[in-house]
C-alpha cells in the first residue's frame, strides 16, 4: 500500500467550494497533502488547503497542467474539462471518480441513456439538441425540462406547465421528462474503492424548498418502510456497479405514489444529501471519499443517531456581505452543529452552509430542525 499520510504523495482536487472544504478537514486529519485548482482565489479551499491554483475547470490547458503537478486526482464539482482528464489518465495519472463515468454523469442526456441501456428504472425522457427542434413536438403538459449540463442545486430544472412556459426555456441542448407524480423523494450514497468492495449509507429523505427546487432539509433515516428502504438500497447499488465507478456516487431516487423506486439522477461526489453524516455516521462521506480513492478499507456507514440536515441559503431580498443571524440562538439548542462554508457575499438561494441536528429521537430531530430554520437568517450588512 502506498503511504498517503505524512508523505510527498500530493492529491489533487478539482474544485474548491463547500465539498471541497469538508474534504480538507479528513484530509487535515489523515495529514495528507493537498493541492485545489478553483476559478475564484475566494473559494472556500483556497486558504486551507496546501496548495491552490486559480483556472478554470472547463478549460483544457487549466486542468492538464494542474493534473501534472498531482499524484493523484479528484472532483468536488462534476463541471471539469474531460478531454484534459482523458489525456492525464492515458498518460498514468489515477482519476477518481474516472473520467468515463463523468463523461456519462455530467450530461443528463447521456446519463438517463445510461440508465435505460443498463434497465435501470428511470422516468421516460426524449432527448433535443436545441429549443427549436423542441417547439416542433407536442408534448403532455405538465413535463420537466433540464438543461444537458451546467445544471445544479434545481438551476437548469424547470417544469414546463403550458405553451409560453416552452418559449421561456434556454436555447440549450436539454432532455424532457415524464412529471413523475411521487410521494418521496430519497437518496442513497454509495462508496465504492478500487478493490471493488462497496457500501451503501442509509436511505434519506429530501424535502425540498417550493419555489428554489433546493434541499431544504435531508432526515436520516427515511421515514419509509423497510421494504422501500431495501428496493431502493439494491438499484442504487446496481446503479454503482453499471458504471463501476470509485469513489463516491450519490444516487437520488423517487418513490412514486405505489412504492416504485425510479432513479432521478446521479452525481459521483460528496453530496448535499451526506452532509448528516458529519455528525451522525461512524465515517461521515468526505472520509468515506478518500477511503475509497485511495483503495482504503471502506468505513462503517450505520448511524450513530438519527441526523437531519438543514441548508442555509441566502434569504430572498438580501445580496453582499453576508451576516448570520441568531447564530448563538442556534447554539443553544441541544444537538446542533452549524457549518459555515465560508463564502463572503450572499445573494438569494445562495448555498453558504448547513445544520446538523442530531437526536436518537427522529421526530424530536426534525422539531428541532423546524425551529433552527425558523430562527437562524442569512442576510446582509
């Protein structure tokens, strides 16, 4: 086994945001040495890590020559250049997850083909190249509509509920899907190494905010029956053993109105749905990511209590330098732990951290998370 800990091995990091930022804190705690490459020298990694670069992860030349200084390589954001990937994995540099199955992934198009050719069960979906070729076909109204890339965090989702809702969208490769009517929607984090040895976390809940398409709170475990709990645990662990990808993939689900379980999409990183984990799994998903890239025994993913996780974004109406209100309010309250991902300005909708509330009482927890979110603003100076 090579030795990762107190050594010269340098592990590089596409991406500097928020995931970015957990990861540093185990790699901090196994002493390994790090090195990010981020568009912005405000990026929550810059000051923490060992190493940063400032360029673009879209562009060739960027990511090559930053790839070159690493031993091995990593995402926290699946928007990176793949030829420049392709080209350092060809030329022996280990990229996990790898650079295939990002391929797949960061196109929704491809993703949802993926899907169908590996009968995996997913929403019916037809595939456009443009807005135009869209306008020439007749549709069930309502239908979703996405973006092929560049969407995150519901930015690129829209459901489309009549005619002008269609002259509205962006002139964007995309894909249409059936409106799936569900009663929950679940997400299920697998961690898989090189080995091949593979774990499932617990299946969670995601509720969400109407109007921003976010995450608002994530409750572990899902409130659902075992059965559910165990269907979609095995497609989300076909799903990882189809793209036989290593690291982490977070796989979101829907439970539709008769208990089915169909696969939203995916995302080969740490994810917002992990984020409990922190506090309440035995190895949270940032140890459980580097566990698995560096082909590391996988880590114990039961819970050590019931955990939700409540985001905090930018309130609607404020933009600039950002404050924390009622912050100590929070602090009071048993069980929670604020994360503040370090970004300066706020503007709405904005992800600037989260809050861990842990219980061994599940319905206790989600009380407490129900007064964090009604009590902590994120507003402006």
């Amino acid at each position: 086994m090579k030795n990762y800990f107190s050594s010269n091995f340098k592990l590089g990091v596409l991406g500097g945001g928020q995931l970015g930022k957990m990861l540093l804190a185990e790699t901090h705690k196994f002493d390994i040495y790090t090195s990010i490459l981020d568009n912005s020298v405000e990026a929550p990694c810059a000051q923490i890590c060992n190493e940063f670069h400032q360029g673009n992860l879209l562009d060739f030349d960027a990511v090559y020559n930053f790839g070159k200084t690493v031993d091995l390589l990593t995402i926290e954001i699946e928007h990176v250049n793949i030829e420049a990937l392709l080209k350092l994995k060809n030329e022996g540099l280990e990229i996990y997850p790898q650079p295939s199955v990002l391929q797949i992934i960061q196109h929704k198009g491809r993703q949802k083909d993926f899907f169908v050719e590996n009968n995996i069960p997913t929403s019916p979906h037809k595939r456009f190249s443009s807005l135009q070729l869209l306008k020439k076909e007749t549709f069930e109204f309502p239908f979703v509509w996405k973006s092929a890339q560049f969407g995150y965090d519901g930015t690129g989702v829209k459901i489309v509920r009549n005619q002008s809702d269609i002259n509205s969208l962006a002139n964007v490769e995309c894909i249409v899907e059936k409106l799936i009517p569900f009663k929950n929607e679940l997400a299920v984090i697998v961690a898989r190494n090189k080995n091949g040895e593979i774990k499932t976390y617990p299946v969670v809940e995601m509720e969400f905010h109407p109007e921003a398409n976010q995450v608002e709170y994530v409750i572990c475990p899902a409130r659902i029956s075992d059965d559910v709990a165990e269907n979609a645990r095995k497609i989300a662990l076909k799903v990882a053993e189809s793209f036989k990808h290593i690291g982490l993939l977070a796989v979101e689900l829907f439970q539709t109105e008769n208990d089915e379980i169909l696969v939203n999409e995916v995302a080969p990183r740490t994810h917002n749905s992990g984020h409990y984990s922190i506090e309440a799994s035995y190895t949270n998903q940032f140890e459980q990511h580097l566990r698995s890239i560096l082909n590391l025994p996988l880590g114990n993913t039961d819970s050590k209590v019931a955990g939700i996780m409540v985001n905090l974004v930018g309130e609607e109406g404020f933009s600039g330098d950002v404050v924390y209100e009622n912050m100590e309010e929070i602090l009071k309250m048993d069980g929670v732990t604020p994360h503040i991902y370090g970004k300066k300005q706020t503007r709405p909708f904005r992800k600037m951290g989260h809050v861990t509330v842990v219980n061994n009482n599940l319905n206790e927890a989600r009380k407490i998370a129900e007064k964090v979110k009604n009590t902590i603003r994120v507003i402006s100076k």
